[in-house]
C-alpha cells in the first residue's frame, strides 16, 4: 500500500511536469518564430504562420494530476508503536482511532494526527544510563518537609498514552503531553504529599509508603486524562547539607545503639544457653544413673537365670573333655604305630638306597679304572711314536715362563741342550720323573 501511495503520488506530479513541458515547449517555438520574423530577410520571403499553443493537452494533464495526488493524500500510513485519531476541518476530532497500518481519510477534509503509544519516561535530575554516558547531574524536583527543610528528589514515572482516548486528548489537552501535562502534574502530587512527612520519614522511617501515596496520585491524576501510569520511582533523595550532617551521627549513634542492644541479647542467649547446658547435663547424668541400675539389675537377674543353665552344660563340657581325651589317646597310639612303621620302612629304604650308592661308586670306579687304562694305553702308544713328547712335557712342567726349543735326537746341537739345561737349573728345582718308554727302559 505504501508502494501505491508512492506510485500515485509519481504519477500525479509526472502529469504535472508533462504539461509544464508541452507548454515550455510550445512557447519556445512562438518566441523562435517571433525572432525570425523580427529578422526577416526582404528577399528570403514570409516565415511561415506562427505556432499555436497547445492548451487542451496541458489542462487536461493537470485536471487528470489532482486524481492520483488526491487518492495518495487520502492513504494514510500509521507506524508502528505509533496510533492516530482523525481530525476534519469541518467536524473537529473524530472519534476513533487509528492504530498501527493503512488507513483512508478524506483528502484535504481530514487530516491524521499522531501520537507514541511506546512507554515513555520522565525524569528528575539526571537517569543513571545518562550518568553512564558521563552527563552532567540535571535539576532535582525540590520540595519542602514538614520541618520547612528543602529536599531534591530524582524521581522517574513511566508511563503511556492510553491510545483509546486519543480523540479526547487531541481536542482537549495541551500538547505535547509530556511537557504540558506530565511534569507540572507529578511535581504537584510530591509537593502536596511531601510536606506531611518529616525529612527522616522520607529518607528512611517511610520512604516506600511516600512512594507509593505518590503513585497513587499520579495515576489518579494523569489517568483522568488518558494516561496509564505504569511506576512511580523514587531513585535518590538529597538532603540538606546541614542535616545530612547532623543525621549521619544520629544514624551512628543509633547503630552504636542497636549494636549494644544487639550484643546485651546476645549474653542474654549465651546466659540462657548456659543454663540450659547446665539443666541437660544434670538430667543426662540422673539418666545416665538410672541407666546403670536398670543394667546391673538386669545383668543379676541375667546371670540368675543363667546358673539354670550352667551347671548341665558344665557336665556336658566335662564328659566332652572325656571324650575327647579318649580320642586322643588313641590317636597318640595309632600315630605311635604309625610313626614306627614309618621308621621301619625308612630304615629299610636307607639301605637299599646305600646299596645302590655302593654299586654305583663300585661302578663308577670301575669304569674310571678302565677309562685310565685306556688312556694309559693311548699315550703309551703316542710316545712309543714320537719320543720327544717327554721333553716336551718336562720342559712345560718346569716353568710356564720357559720357550720351549725342539733339537733333533741324534745327539746333534749339544751346545743348545747345555744352554738350555744351564738356564734352567739355577731356577727351578730339579725333579725326577720316572718315564716309561716305548723301549721299556727308564730314563731319570
């Protein structure tokens, strides 16, 4: 709809254009064909008849422009958050209103006017979100206590125009509302409520019931003429400075007051305490006693009952020790056999296990006796074929230290063999040995 009104409204001045330019146009030609004919050559001849002026095509763009200027005047767009209420030039304020959309009026009869339907606030002194962004502190509504003394109250009232009565407040109230009407109404109502009180009450004693007889007011006040007060807020209230003074050492007075009172209830509670401490112990203790005396008359009258019992029990326990020492006995018998046979058995297998120990060293001398013979027999037949092991063998057992030489035995290189037995005399010990040779004589 808003797209039409626009479109119409287009139009209508498109019209009005067009006909301003066929008329333009037009003219230019007569002023052209006047020049012409100013300066007209004798030879060239006549220039022709003049243009004429084109007047039905314009006037009829013109009559036909009011038509779509006059609808789009008669469409009426109301925004959101917003409400309107008609008001004719023949008629006044017409009842009604026009909320939030498109709405039809009579072009150049009626007219729409608008009101915000939003809540709205007023404010004394300065808001916080204004002291936020670092404003300077604004006027504080002043009004007079009952003891004469000057208070600045910040207060904020939130309220709304009721959008129901929008024709009784454009046709009778001053506008806008929220200078002509909210201010001097809500200052009215503090300066004719405040003075009942004493400045103590209104900083303190009664601070919420001011408030809210306030509010009350207020809305009373400002609702007769179609504004809905929502909240009345009183945010801050400053004091003269002389009895701001004067009430922060009554006040300290007053807490160092409440504080001894306070700590004169707290001994009072702790005495209490403590004698309730007193009296619990003393019933628990007379408690405690009769608790024992029920105990050991019950552990009397237990123990008498049980001696019923005690003595058969006591004959079964004897003739079970009998028994049982009966069982021992022949247990302690039979283990007795069997720890004999045991032994007996024993014996009999240490022999045998001697036995074969003794076969086995008989054995195994044998069988080393044979093992030497063998080996005795191998390096008889290994000297038999090369004599001169044995020279070999002493020479190693002399000295570990000792270069062994090995010379022919044909009886050359005498000079050696003397070197040789020289070098070895003055360090070792000489020992015989008796070796058997392959010849069967014996050489020392």
């Amino acid at each position: 709809m808003l797209l039409l009104k626009y479109l119409l409204l287009s139009a209508g001045i498109a019209m009005f254009v067009i006909a301003a330019g066929i008329l333009t146009y037009d003219a230019y030609l007569l002023i052209a064909w006047q020049r012409r004919r100013l300066n007209l050559d004798p030879e060239a001849g006549a220039p022709g008849p003049a243009p004429a002026m084109r007047w039905r095509i314009p006037v009829a763009l013109v009559m036909l422009a009011w038509a779509p200027l006059l609808i789009s005047a008669g469409i009426v767009i109301v925004p959101s958050g917003m409400a309107g209420v008609r008001v004719s030039q023949t008629k006044g304020t017409l009842a009604g209103t026009l909320y939030p959309g498109v709405h039809f009026v009579v072009p150049l009869v009626e007219r729409v006017e608008l009101f915000n339907t939003r809540d709205q606030l007023f404010t004394t002194g300065i808001s916080e979100a204004a002291l936020a962004k670092g404003a300077a502190k604004g006027e504080a509504l002043h009004v007079q206590a009952k003891e004469g003394l000057t208070l600045g109250l910040a207060i904020t009232v939130r309220y709304q125009i009721d959008p129901k009565r929008l024709d009784y407040i454009e046709a009778n109230l001053p506008q806008p509302l929220e200078k002509e009407i909210v201010p001097p109404v809500v200052a009215t109502a503090w300066r004719e409520l405040v003075p009942g009180y004493t400045v103590r009450e209104v900083f303190s004693a009664k601070r919420e019931e001011v408030r809210q007889r306030s509010a009350e007011m207020i809305r009373k006040r400002l609702g007769a003429d179609g504004i809905v007060v929502k909240e009345v807020m009183l945010r801050d209230i400053e004091l003269p400075q002389e009895y701001a003074k004067g009430l922060e050492s009554l006040l300290l007075k007053e807490q160092e007051n409440d504080r001894m009172g306070v700590e004169t209830e707290i001994h009072q509670k702790q005495v209490k305490i403590a004698e309730a401490d007193a009296d619990a112990t003393k019933v628990q203790e007379v408690k405690q006693a009769e608790g024992q005396a029920a105990v050991r008359v019950l552990q009397a009258k237990g123990e008498s009952d049980a001696m019923q019992y005690t003595l058969p029990l006591k004959q079964k326990q004897i003739e079970q020790s009998k028994l049982e020492a009966e069982a021992r006995k022949e247990a302690t018998v039979k283990n007795a056999e069997a720890a004999g046979e045991a032994k007996l058995i024993d014996s009999k297998a240490e022999g045998e296990r001697r036995k074969l120990l003794a076969q086995a060293e008989a054995e195994r001398i044998r069988l080393t006796a044979s093992a030497d013979a063998e080996r005795m027999a191998s390096e008889a037949a290994i000297l038999k074929q090369n004599p001169l092991l044995i020279n070999k063998i002493v020479a190693e057992r002399l000295s570990d230290k000792l270069q062994i030489m090995m010379v022919p035995a044909d009886g050359k290189f005498f000079f050696t063999n003397d070197v040789l037995r020289g070098m070895g005399a003055p360090n070792h010990v000489s020992q015989a040995e008796d070796v058997e040779p392959s010849d069967g004589k014996t050489q020392q």
